[in-house]
C-alpha cells in the first residue's frame, strides 16, 4: 500500500479512505444477510454451506464467498473448514438480527436495504437539488403519506423505528427521574414503544400514546402484548391541525428531526402550551455535537433526512437549547442514552 512520511513520527496511508470507500460492500453483505433472514435461521443452530444454500434456496457460486464474508466481518462463527464446514451467529447477531426475538433490530436493515439504499445512490442529486430522492422525486406522495395509506408498509416502519429505538427508550425509561410526575404523552408514540417502556419501568405512571388514527391498531396490540393496557391509552390526533393532549411529560422519539425549522418550532411551542409549570420536554435524537465533529451517525442521519423529506434536519444542543428557549422553557438537560443517541430536556 502507497504510504508517505510526512515526519518521522507521521505516516499517512490510504487505507481509512479505501475502507471508508468501499464500505457499502460489506454494509450490502450484512443487509442482504438480514433480508435472507440468515441469522433467523442459524438461530436455530449451525449449519453447513450446503444446509444454507437448500434452506435459503441459493446458488452455490459466491455462496462460500458470502458466509466467509460474515466471519470475517465478525457477524459469523465459524466451525472447520471446506464442505464439512459449520456457520453459526455470534452473540450479538445471534441477540439482536433474530427475527423471532423481541429485541430484534432487523426491522430497520430491512428498511435501509429495501428503501436507503437505492435512494443514497443519488445523495450527489440531492446535494445539488436540495430535494428529496426517495418516492417524491418520481411524483408519488411523500414517505409519511405513503406509508399511511398502506398497512403492510406501515407495520414494517413502525416495527423497524420501535427495533432501533428499544435500547434508548429503555436508557431512558431507567435513566430519568419520574418521581415527581404522573402523566406521560408520547406524541408520533407509533407502535407505543416508548410508553410501554415507562409503563413498565414505573408503574405509577400513565401514558397516552398519540399519533394518527392508523397506527393505533399496532399501538393497541402492542400494549395489549405487554399487558401494561391498565396504564397506557392510545389516543389519535395529529400534530399539525390538533393540541397535544396535556401531560406531566411529553416525548418524541426521532419525531422532530422530520421537519423543517418552522415546523420543528411550531411542535416545540405546541408542546410547551400542553406542560404545566415544571412539566418536562423530552426529544430522543442522534444529537449532534455542539462543534459537529464526533457524531457523524448524527450528521449521516441529517443527511438522511435530505433524502427522505423536503426540510427535515437532525439538530445539536445549542439549537435545541435556542429553540426551546424562544418557546418558553426556562432550561435544558442533555441525557446521553445508547450509542450516538441523547435525550434533550426542557423544562418549563
């Protein structure tokens, strides 16, 4: 590999830049793994090369290539080599890329592979544009309408954002102090993830989980799963045309950074006429650092956020902090949760 000495403590390889360059290889591996429902199979326990290409109905060629792939990547055990050769999950594929598990985050691979991925391959588009490059640019209504209108999509969305959310609500449900509140309201709450997590993490607590009329179904099922329906009411409404229900605590998981800046400020006003005085604010976001240098999934998800709708931007403290003080609220915390995810509290 082509290096440079620049000093003789400094050397300077390519080599971060060719990972980085070629890394939608193996992020088109482990996606195509989850697709397959690989790991849901070899949950059930190790299996040859030849056990997999029958069970997945495979072509032998590249099949080889594909799970070797996995090991090396650390997705994948491997037992022996050649034909005899056996496959199994590691630990954390084994606990998070089962479908079967309820802590199963497969559901948002599913998305990015079936959806992101296409669409990033016009970021340069979007870049130069300014516009979206999912269903809108090809004059279909736009994600959330979308996915509204069609129950089997709605469920796979729902399902994926309260899969990747899990590990930050339950941060959050154990992290803050609840004690001096008795009402929660999750507003876009989905599948009712986050309030199902409070519900269980305090049991004197009541939520409502609030969103459009269609998701409340999944809500309801989901609650009902959980046996926690004593403690959690599902109510329909939308933040655009309707005030939010009054609560002690009101939440949004990944719900702000979906829109444009006047209408971030409109649900943060929204949510400070619906508190009582003390009454908390909570946004569960991948906050970007105040400097924007260290929490690049934060500043990718921005980017996601240019490719999936018209004006939503992710967002760091000092912007949420300049926000909620323009509303109102007297100040802010910052709770980090799992990963490059982190709570902003404002207080009113």
């Amino acid at each position: 590999m082509v290096t440079e000495t620049i000093s003789n403590e400094v050397v300077v390889t390519p080599t971060r830049i060719m990972q980085t360059g070629f890394a939608f290889w193996s992020s088109k591996v482990l996606l195509s793994a989850v697709n397959l429902q690989l790991f849901t199979l070899l949950a059930q326990g190790s299996k040859t090369a030849e056990a997999i290409k029958s069970e997945l109905k495979l072509q032998e060629r590249g099949l080889t290539d594909f799970l070797d792939a996995l090991v090396a990547m650390n997705f994948l055990h491997r037992e022996g080599n050649g034909a005899s050769a056996k496959y199994c999950n590691t630990l954390e594929s084994d606990a998070f890329l089962d479908k079967n598990k309820s802590c199963y985050l497969g559901g948002m691979l599913e998305m990015a592979n079936n959806r992101l991925y296409p669409f990033w391959n016009n970021l340069e588009e979007a870049l130069q544009t300014g516009q979206p490059q999912n269903e809108v640019k090809n004059g279909n209504k736009p994600i959330f309408e979308t996915l509204y209108e069609d129950e089997n999509k709605l469920k796979e969305f729902v399902a994926a954002m309260g899969g990747i959310q899990t590990p930050n609500f339950i941060a959050f449900a154990r992290q803050f102090n609840f004690a001096d509140y008795d009402t929660h309201c999750d507003i876009g709450g989905a599948g009712a993830d986050l309030s199902i997590q409070i519900a269980k993490h305090h049991p004197s607590m009541h939520s409502i989980s609030w969103d459009l009329p269609q998701v409340a179904p999944i809500a309801t099922r989901n609650i009902e799963q959980h046996e926690v329906q004593d403690r959690i009411a599902v109510q329909s409404g939308s933040f655009f045309t309707d005030e939010f229900p009054k609560a002690d605590v009101i939440t949004m998981g990944n719900i702000l950074h979906d829109w444009n800046l006047e209408q971030k400020k409109m649900l943060i006003q929204k949510a400070y006429n619906a508190l009582p005085k003390g009454g908390a604010f909570v946004v569960i976001e991948n906050v970007i650092d105040d400097e924007r240098k260290e929490n690049a999934f934060g500043l990718l998800m921005s980017l996601n956020m240019l490719i999936e709708t018209r004006g939503g931007f992710d967002y760091t403290a000092a912007d949420f902090i300049s926000w909620t003080k323009e509303a109102g609220f007297a100040h802010v915390d910052i709770m980090h949760l799992a990963g490059p995810a982190s709570a902003l509290i404002a207080y009113k």
